[in-house]
C-alpha cells in the first residue's frame, strides 16, 4: 500500500509539473528535457558552488578556456594561451568576433570585471581564493583594493595575469565556471536580481535562459551569438527543477525527460538485477562527507569527532545501503586523483595505509568509544542531543538514519532536520548547524582542489576547520615549483586533517542515473557535469 501510495503521489507531482510547463515552455524545434537537481541555489558563477548550478552554468557560459569529452583543456572564448618561462604571466588572445547573448561585443574588458568581481569581498565569492588566490595582488584586491589584482587587457582581444607563483593547474581554472565573464552593465542596472530573471541573465555560452519557473523548470534556448552556434544541435534545453526522485523517475518513465539524475534509491538494485540498458553508474573524483561545526561545543575537541567518525560502518553504509553504488571512504583523497608522478595520491597517503580500516568495524567502535571517555563523555553522558541536517535526496536520509543507530551504540542521541535543497548550502557555508551532510566533486583533478577546502579562510570550509599548521603547508604547496616536494606537503596536510578528524568521509561518489539511448553526442565527466551542449536527440 505505501508503494501504491507513493506512486500514485509522484503520478500527480509530474501531472502538477506538466499543467506548469505546458502552457508557457516555448517547445518549437529539438528540446532535451533533463532533470538534473532542483531549484538551484544560484545561476550567478561567482556564487554557485553547487554541481548542478555549475552543470547549467555550462550550458550558458563559454570561459576562457573549455574541457572537452576526453577531460583535456581547450581552446574556449580564447583562441590560445601562452604562458611565460617562469610560469609567472599567461596571455590569452580572445577570438574575434565574441558577442553577448545580447548581441553587443565582449571584449578582454569584461574578464578583467568580472574575475575582480569573484575576488571583492562585496560579492562574497565562496572560490575566490581558490581560482584567484594565486594572483598577484590578490590579498590587497580581497580586502577592497580590487585594482591590485594583476588582470589587464593589453587591447580588446588580449587578457594578461600576472601570478604572484606558478601555478601548473592555472589553465584548469581558466576554464572553470567560477571565472566566466559577466556583463558590468546588466549587474550595474540590476543589482543582486540579474542572475535571478530571463530578461537580465545576459550570457555568452551556447544557450540563454528564455524561461524560468521556480520550483518547475528552466528552459534555456540556442544563443544565435554564442561564436561556436553552428556546433549546436539542440535548439532547447529544459531543465526540470525537481527535488524528489519518485517524480523525477514519473517524468522519465512518462518520457517527459530523456535523462534524470535522481533515480529514486528502491529503483535501484532491480536496475542492476535486470542490467536495464538505460541505467547508468560512472566513476566521479569526489567524496561524500560528513562536515561538524569545529566552532560549536562538543565538536571543538577533535577526540569527539574522531569518535563519531570510527563508530561508522563505511563498508555497510556503501555496500548496503547504498547498494553497493558508492565505495566505502577510509581516507579523504579517494582513488583516481593524481599524484605528482601520475600514480594514485590515495595509494601513497599515510605510508601507503588507509587511515581508517574499514574491516573492523568492531575495533573501530572500541576505539570510539575510548575516544569519547577520553573526551570527558563516556558512554555518551553528558552530551545533549545533536542535530545533523541533510537534504532529501539519494541516499542521504537512509545514511542519516543509520547515523542514529550508529552513534547511539556511544550513548549519543541524534536528531535528523530534512532541509530543502536551495537553503541547504546557504546553511552550511553560515554555519547554521551542528553535523552536516557535506561532500565534494573536484572540479579539476589536482588534491589541492580538495584539500583547500579547509583552509581556514577558504569560503568553502564549512565545518570552520582551523589549524595553522595545516594552512601553512597548503600555503607552501600552492608556492612549491618542484611537484614531488608540493605533493609531499598536500600528504602531511591530509594526515592532520585525518587525525584532527576535520571532516568525516564516508564514501566515495560516484553518478548513478538514467539516460535515454536517444541521445547522442553528449558526455559526462569525471567531476560529475552532464555536457548536453553539443548533444542531438533522435526523434
């Protein structure tokens, strides 16, 4: 009965859904319809640090520089790129030609405004320092004096960067969502709002948006101006804005969509069971984590988040309850991120060890245990109740539900708060909560790009973590040139953030969905963005 239930309510979610799209979606010409997550928290790029707000930033966006289907950097807005002996200035010559989705011309001008916009302490960029640390002038531009930071435009069609180190990965940034250019003009008349209306989200990318309906869906339209337009197959892109995957699954099944992201968890082991040729799982370079706020009480003593770490069962959490789609996390660096010899930086971490042995759980619950005695709270007295919030997607509520099993083995009761996806983020970067769920998706592969997450004034350090020791190692591997020494100082930072328990891993991610065998010349790559641009759809 509670199946019968449950499909009759996505059954009248997607009814809902399609009375709200039919009318006013313009569907002339080739429209692909995918789901790729909810109400996005923001479509501004140097806002988001969500996937699936930097999976549309790429339907609308062309960097400086682009990633193709074999995860190499490309030629994007720039023509080419020179970069100086010491690695100290790079140059990038734009094409001719570029246009704005507005049809006025976009010059080497509005990079250098908008990569000073990422870096204003006004606008509060979470990447900044990670895609612009590195800048010279970076420090004074962060604190107001935004003229420091060392980005010129020599003429029209050339950008110069002066960097204060080399930094061998600067091309990766190049093409990151973060460091598209945005119009002065629009933000200047629009505010905050140019981000947030069709009419004012001018853009440079293969699609602009023409419609957008909160909470139903967003239809992007082929950009006549986008300098690579004849490339473009598709004349739509709806992307529809579902939270809950029983519905997601309806508009899939229905063949409202040709691909969704969230697959409804129940779905799955028949997927696998049955081989169903339209499910898809494919490796991605992140981790699925647990972040404590280090700021508040009783997660300011590392011997109690060491002990809520060891109390969990990683091998059940992937193998079981995640029906064996994700692979259990002993370390937080997982597999396939390179090391600076091109081997694993997960097979050379802590001796070649994995920090946590995943295989005895048993030991692992007796240490915690200890921990927490040692902590001042044996068998869990003394403790109040503590809240972990999480959003309602995939796994993420059968591992909260674990989670209450597992640590009330140490004598800790918890509470599971259910938080909607678009105040989700905003929660954790304020800090708003005690336990969290947390994970991360690499956006190139470099360990840096991880690790920096927790440096102390990174705006994407969650959990409020804070050690000086490990911030200066990352400060010495992001001014290192010998790449065996930089990678040497990124190991011993994630053997303090282990030890220290500074976050929790769980698991490794990877992308699991369902796709349509219709469509073609799309890709999906290992930092987890579905890249529908060039894509076709057969009728």
């Amino acid at each position: 009965m509670k199946r019968i239930l449950a499909c009759l309510l996505a059954v009248m979610m997607l009814a809902s859904l399609l009375a709200a799209c039919s009318p006013a979606a313009k569907n002339d010409g080739k429209t692909l319809t995918v789901q790729l997550g909810p109400n996005p928290e923001t479509l501004d790029p140097a806002l988001n640090s969500a996937v699936d707000g930097g999976n549309m930033l790429l339907f609308a966006y062309d960097c400086l520089l682009n990633i193709d289907e074999k995860n190499n950097v490309v030629a994007g807005a720039a023509e080419k790129w020179e970069t100086s002996a010491d690695g100290l200035t790079w140059t990038f010559t734009l094409r001719d030609g570029l246009k704005w989705s507005d049809g006025s011309a976009l010059t080497a001008e509005d990079f250098v405004y908008s990569w000073k916009r990422v870096v204003d302490p006004k606008t509060a960029a979470p990447y900044g320092e990670t895609v612009l640390g590195m800048v010279k002038g970076y420090a004074d531009a962060a604190n107001g004096n935004l003229d420091a930071l060392d980005v010129k435009a020599a003429d029209a069609k050339t950008l110069v960067v002066t960097l204060d180190h080399p930094c061998a990965y600067f091309d990766k940034l190049a093409a990151f969502a973060t460091l598209s250019p945005v119009q002065k003009a629009t933000i200047e008349a629009n505010g905050d709002e140019w981000a947030t209306k069709p009419e004012t989200y001018i853009c440079n990318g293969p699609f602009y948006i023409e419609k957008w309906v909160p909470s139903s869906y967003i239809l992007f339209t082929k950009n006549p101006n986008y300098r690579d337009a004849g490339r473009v197959k598709l004349d739509h892109i709806k992307c529809l804005l579902i939270e809950d995957s029983n519905a997601a699954y309806a508009a899939f099944t229905s063949g409202e969509a040709q691909m969704i992201k969230d697959v409804p968890t129940a779905e799955i082991k028949g997927f696998l069971e049955n081989k169903n040729p339209e499910f898809f799982i494919d490796t991605i370079l992140g981790t699925y984590y647990i972040s404590l706020n280090d700021q508040k009480e009783p997660f300011t003593n590392p011997k109690v988040r060491q002990a809520l770490s060891l109390a969990i069962d990683r091998n059940y959490v992937a193998g079981t309850l995640m029906d064996g789609t994700y692979i259990a996390a002993p370390n937080f660096m997982g597999p396939g991120i390179a090391d600076w010899d091109g081997s694993n930086f997960y097979d050379n971490a802590n001796g070649g060890k994995p920090y946590i042995d995943v295989d005895d759980h048993a030991g692992n619950v007796a240490k915690a245990k200890a921990l927490l005695a040692e902590a001042g709270y044996p068998n869990g007295e003394g403790l109040p109740t503590i809240t972990y919030s999480t959003n309602d997607a995939g796994y993420h509520k059968v591992v909260a539900q674990y989670l209450q099993q597992a640590w009330k083995e140490l004598g800790i009761n918890l509470d599971v708060k259910v938080v909607e996806w678009a105040s989700f983020t905003p929660l954790r970067r304020a800090g708003d909560y005690e336990i969290s769920r947390n994970g991360w998706v690499m956006d190139y592969n470099d360990p840096s790009n991880m690790l920096e997450l927790f440096i102390s004034t990174n705006g994407n350090n969650d959990g409020k973590f804070n050690n000086a020791q490990y911030d200066e190692l990352m400060a010495k591997a992001a001014a290192e040139t010998d790449p065996k020494t930089r990678f040497g100082y990124m190991h011993q930072a994630e053997d303090i953030l282990m030890a220290e328990a500074g976050c929790i891993p769980v698991a490794y991610y990877t992308d699991f969905y369902l796709q349509s065998a219709k469509i073609t010349g799309s890709w999906h790559s290992p930092y987890g963005y579905w890249y529908f641009m060039y894509a076709d759809i057969a009728d």
